[in-house]
C-alpha cells in the first residue's frame, strides 16, 4: 500500500484530501471478487476503508459508488442494491 511504502508522503496526501484537491473513490481496501464473496463480506470492506480513512485524520468521505469488476465477470444484480 502507498501509505506504508512512502511515509514521507502522508501529510501531503492527507492535506490534499481534506482540502478536497484529491477526490477519492469509493473506499474499499480490496478489489473485491464479485462471485464469491457475500455481499456482507464486500460492505465490511467498504466499511473497513472508511475506518482505515478517520483513523488517518483524512475528512472526507468517498461520495462515488466505483465497484470494479477485476476478474471479468458480470456485476450480479444483487450488487446494485448498494447504491439506492
């Protein structure tokens, strides 16, 4: 992870981010498998990213629905109840 790997960086980032000039996107800590994983499972890691964002001191909360789709499977439907 970035922020492990370059420590120096962290107060750059995090001001950047609480000044809203780095906009971030949804605020999970994996590329979750959409196969596989309940849909608990992939909530709780959104969950997990936006803990791991305050416990950071960073102020902004990601407003963007971004679900990727890594290993080439379709989006099961079930998932689209995560944005309404």
């Amino acid at each position: 992870m970035y922020w492990e790997r370059c420590p120096a960086q962290r107060d750059t980032v995090r001001d950047l981010v609480n000044a809203g000039r780095l906009r971030l996107t949804s605020s999970g800590v994996t590329t979750a498998d959409t196969l596989l994983p309940s849909a608990e499972a992939i909530l709780r890691d959104f969950l997990v990213g936006q803990e791991w964002l305050r416990a950071n001191a960073m102020k902004q909360e990601p407003k963007v629905a971004y679900f990727t789709d890594s290993f080439g499977s379709e989006v099961p439907p079930r998932f689209l109840l995560f944005l309404f």
